[in-house]
C-alpha cells in the first residue's frame, strides 16, 4: 500500500489535484481518501433527515447503507493509522503535512509555504491554470 499526502495553502489547488489523481488512478487501484479537517462545525450529512437527526440526538456510531455504499459516523476522534483499509492499494491523505509516514506532495499557491515544511515532491498549482509536478 502506497500512503500520498497532500498539504498546502488554503486555495492551492490541493482538492483540485486530488481529484484529477484519483479520477485517473481509480480504474486501475482500490483507493482511500482521508481529509483532514481543521474544524468541528461540519456536516457530511443531510439536515433533518434520519441519520442526521440520530448523530445529532448523541448516538454514539451513526451507519448510513445504501444499496452501494456505506457511510459511518463515529463520536470519536480517529487516528489516520487507525482507519487505514489494508484492502486499499493507495491511500491519499489531504492536509495532513505531519504525517510521517507518506510520500509529501507540497501543493503551492504560496511561495513562502515552502520554506515551513518538510516534502518530497512541489506541486504549483492553481484552480484555474492547472499545475506544474516537480
């Protein structure tokens, strides 16, 4: 299993990135995608439907089936090491720039991004003009 990072500026082109190698790659490799988000106030739900209204009521693991997918809601933090699906071929990770063990792709909008961090790859990009792999 190959783990990919991918970390940057707000606006890089990151999502944008992640999309066109994922779309490309998915035909051929079982991939993960883990988001980091920096903030509690999200939703990946719909408001006032079941799931919904049973997660906000305080139920502990909240499972949404359909008949070709799964989703799961859990009121606990998880660690990336701890959800990593064996079964995935290749496991993306976006804004996590701390984790050590991936090959770290530096999406820049910002030049002075650079200089902070540790990566293996820069990626400039942009969500209108495309990107420029290094």
């Amino acid at each position: 299993m190959k783990v990919t990072s991918f970390f940057g500026s707000s606006s890089s082109g990151k999502t944008t990135i992640i999309e066109n190698v994922i779309k490309t790659l998915s035909s051929g490799y079982k991939i993960m995608y883990i988001k980091g988000i920096p903030h509690e106030n999200i939703s990946l739900d719909t408001e006032n439907k079941d799931t919904w209204r049973m997660e906000n009521t305080g139920a502990y693991i909240t499972y949404g089936l359909t008949p070709s997918r799964t989703y799961k809601m859990t009121r606990e933090k998880s660690y990336i090491d701890d959800i990593m699906d064996e079964n995935s071929d290749i496991v993306i990770i976006e804004s996590f720039k701390s984790y050590k063990n991936a090959i770290k792709f530096l999406v820049i909008g910002d030049e002075e991004y650079i200089k902070n961090y540790e990566y293996n790859y820069i990626i400039r990009a942009n969500n209108e003009t495309g990107y420029d792999f290094r």
